[in-house]
C-alpha cells in the first residue's frame, strides 16, 4: 500500500479464509484431484479435526489483520471478534453515533494494544443447517467452545486456549457450561430460509 496516494492517513484490514473441505472440489486445482478422490490437501489445514462449512472452531475462526503504520500498534491478541463487530468499531474510529444498535462492540482500542478497554463478551454464537448438517455451537467468555453436531447428539466442550484443535473433549468436567449452551442454542436460534432443516431438528 505505501505506493497509493493517501495510504499513511488509511486503515487496512484484511482477514484470511479458514480450513479447507475435503468435499468442496471446487476449491482445489484439479492436480490435486483422482477418481474423485482428493489426493492432497494444501497444508493451512492448522491443527483442527473439523474444517470448512461447519460451524466447529476450524470453521469460524478466521486471522484477521489491521494495518495503519503509526496508528496499530505492532502485535497480536487472541480476543475474539465477529463481523458483526465492524461498523460499531467504524463509527468510533470516525467519532459517530451509530443510529441503530447492532449486537457488535468496537474493537477499536485493540489497534492500540488497549485490551482492558474492550468489553469481554458473554458469548458467540454459529449455526450451519446446510450439506445435512445441523450443527450449533457457542464461544463463551472467549474461551470455551461448545459445539453440537445435530440436535439429539451430546454438545462437547473445548478450551480453546489450551486446546485450539478441540481434541480434548470437557463436557464431563463442565455441566454448567453444557447446560448453558444447550440452552443457547434453543434462544439464539431464528427461523430462517437458508436453514429450514435447522430449526425442524430442534423441533423434534
């Protein structure tokens, strides 16, 4: 960016895809493909079980990157944010008021390495009722993910911190955290079009 007119007064972001679908044949050259059978997979798979279009850890978290030479401070967070956190964090850069309240919070402060300041968030919610899955699943305290793979299935429990892959399963050890996202997942989810099988799942 330095050669674009303008760049020492601009904040970039830009944020990487997550894992890759052994089922998506789409996204691979066809090299890498025989008999239908992926042969290879590109190495950026990370350390997660579960990738690509579903709603597990390897499929919602994402790296994400700000630049502004002299206004983000060089470093990394493991604070988690979400899409949806965007224009809450765009009016406070540009001094606005936003006239509509969104479920996002600023992350503003992070650019400048000020983690006290921004609101530690109870939890996040995914859901992906496509490709015959039902799959919910929560981050809660930025830490623990619950995930549940269809809705009469048991939701497991992971410490992303010390567990980012999500091989150590903590249901057993954490009922109240169990309990807390199964009763999440009936809250936080709406009818919606794109998941019509989602929402007769947890009706039955």
């Amino acid at each position: 960016m330095p050669h674009l007119q303008g760049f020492e007064r601009s904040l970039a972001f830009d944020h990487g895809d997550n894992t890759p679908d052994k089922r998506a044949q789409y996204v691979y050259p066809t090299r890498l493909w025989r008999n239908g059978v992926l042969e290879h997979v590109p190495e950026n798979e990370g350390p997660w079980d579960r990738g690509k279009f579903i709603a597990a850890n390897g499929g919602v978290i994402v790296p994400f990157i700000a630049w502004c030479p002299g206004s983000v401070a060089v470093g990394e967070t493991n604070r988690a944010v979400s899409a949806y956190d965007l224009k809450a964090t765009f009016a406070s850069l540009a001094g606005a008021t936003m006239e509509n309240e969104t479920d996002g919070i600023s992350f503003a402060p992070l650019f400048s390495g000020r983690e006290d300041q921004v609101a530690r968030r109870n939890f996040l919610y995914w859901e992906q009722g496509l490709l015959g899955e039902n799959v919910q699943s929560a981050l809660f305290d930025e830490q623990y993910f619950a995930l549940r793979m269809q809705p009469d299935l048991p939701t497991e429990l992971f410490d992303i911190f010390d567990d980012p892959g999500c091989k150590k399963n903590l249901a057993d050890e954490r009922h109240p955290l169990i309990e807390r996202a199964e009763t999440l997942f009936i809250e936080q989810h709406g009818k919606n079009p794109w998941y019509p099988n989602l929402t007769l799942a947890l009706k039955k």
